[in-house]
C-alpha cells in the first residue's frame, strides 16, 4: 500500500467522520423543536 493511498484513506475517513457528526447534530436539534412543538401544542405547563 503506498503512503498516498493511506493519506487519501484518512482523508476521507476524516471527512465521513465530520459529515456523520454534523448529521448527529441536526437530528438532535430536529428532535428538541419536534419535542418543544409537542409540548406547546398540549397546553405547555398547565
């Protein structure tokens, strides 16, 4: 295996991996507005 195909393998992994963390990120954010919406639409608190 040259050096170049391992620098373009961890290139690549680096990128998956930032996609894959900034995908977490929207589905965490989508999950409270879904979250926050639900609880507004049953009366908030009271």
């Amino acid at each position: 295996m040259s050096i170049g195909v391992i620098i373009i393998a961890i290139i690549a992994a680096f990128l998956a991996f930032r996609f894959i963390a900034g995908m977490v990120k929207f589905v965490v954010l989508g999950a409270i507005v879904i979250a926050v919406a639900v609880f507004l639409m049953n009366g908030g608190l009271g």
